[in-house]
C-alpha cells in the first residue's frame, strides 16, 4: 500500500522555537507538496518540489522554508514558529503526469 | 488566476437523502484536471475521482457521481442515498498540468452532514 506518512500526527511548539516537520513517500513520486489547512479557507499552498534540492514558492510562503535533499524526504521548517502557525499541515505528492495526489494524514501544529 | 469556488460552505442532510456539491473553476488553460477529495474526521484526504478536461463524461461509482459542464466551468458531485458514513469535509480541486510540480488548488471546501 503506498503511502505518504508525517512523523507527528500532533505537534505542541513555544513562540520562537525553531519547527521541522518531516514528510516521507515511498512511492518514488517526483512531485512533493506542503499544505496549510484552516478553518474557512480551505487548503492553501506554502511550497512544493518537483526535483531533489529544488523547491518553488507556493502562495503563503512567509515564514516557512523547506529541504528536499532525499527524493523520498520533504520537510517543512519554520524557522521562528509563532501563534499564527497553529495549523494543520498537509504533506502531498504525486509522481509526474497528473495522476492521483497521495495525502499524508496530516499534523496539527499548535504554537503556545 | 486560477481558482475553484465551492459556494457551499456546510449541508445538513437526512439519511437516503440526495445531496449535490457544487463546484465551479476559473481557468485560462485548455488542458487542466479536476479533481474531489474527502476528508473524513480522520483528518487525511481521500481521493474519489480526477477528471481531465477532454473527458466530459458523467461519471458514476456507486452512489457517487459527478457531473462535468465546461460550457458553465462545472464539476458537481452527487451523493445518492446519502449515510451517516458520508459525513465529511469534500474538497474540490483543480490542476494545470502544463507547469513542472503543479500543485492542486483548492477550493475552501463544504462540510456535509449526514444524520440519521
């Protein structure tokens, strides 16, 4: 069975601290994708891979970077967490051609 | 700008009620992908059906189904005789598959309610 699986399920981080939150797929897909859900706004973009060691801005990229120095590893990182973060993260990826996007099942994040 | 508008925010319905979702996208592009999710309170996405845009055929599985109109930009999803079990968020998305990484956009979602 394919999976794309998140370390934390649930996260509880300080304001300042620094955030990693890690993604694997063992699927050998190309494309990987970190999302923000929220309450009344749905999913939204912070960044995506398409390659090892590259990455794009997705269209809430502020305060978040991102490491993809594995094919099968895309971690998250937010580098001074702050209470607006409290969210819940969703990792994604898909292999080339636009087939089904396989979800993780997602970490909710909440900065103290 | 892309975009994909669910109108819906929450329905409320009774078992073996029918129920539709709406959704309508805005692209410029001639060859995009549509897809629906569902989100259980499990929290993870479930895939139910990607649709390209040269396909413009109902499709059916079971008691879902799904209706595209590119002449009104819309993909609406139909549950049948709904259940409790049907209780979740559904997500509409559209993707460009013309760009390297495409990401899927989303719609904000609409919440169903299922009660028996």
């Amino acid at each position: 069975d394919v999976k794309v699986t998140q370390s934390s399920r649930y996260l509880v981080k300080r304001t300042g601290e620094k955030v990693f939150l890690e993604c694997v797929q063992d699927m050998d897909h190309e494309n990987m994708f970190w999302y923000r859900q929220d309450p009344g706004l749905g999913l939204r973009l912070i960044y995506f891979s398409y390659d090892v060691k590259m990455k794009e801005k997705g269209d809430i990229p502020e305060g978040y970077s991102v490491s993809r120095e594995k094919k099968e590893r895309f971690s998250l990182i937010l580098e001074s967490a702050s209470t607006n973060q409290t969210s819940m993260y969703l990792c994604a990826s898909t292999s080339t051609g636009i087939y089904g996007y396989t979800f993780g099942s997602g970490t909710r994040l909440t900065v103290v | 700008a892309q975009k994909v508008t669910q109108a819906q925010t929450e329905i409320s319905v009774v078992e073996k009620e029918d129920v539709t979702l709406d959704c309508v996208y805005e692209t410029r592009d001639t060859t995009y992908y549509l897809f629906w999710y569902k989100q259980p309170p499990s929290g993870e996405l479930v895939f139910l059906i990607r649709r390209n845009s040269f396909d413009e055929q109902n499709e059916i599985s079971g008691r879902y189904s799904w209706n595209f109109q590119k002449s009104t930009s819309s993909f609406n999803f139909t549950i049948t005789a709904s259940q409790v079990v049907d209780s979740a968020v559904y997500f509409c998305a559209l993707s460009d598959p013309n760009q390297a990484g495409t990401a899927l956009i989303f719609g904000k979602g609409t919440t169903l309610s299922v009660s028996s």
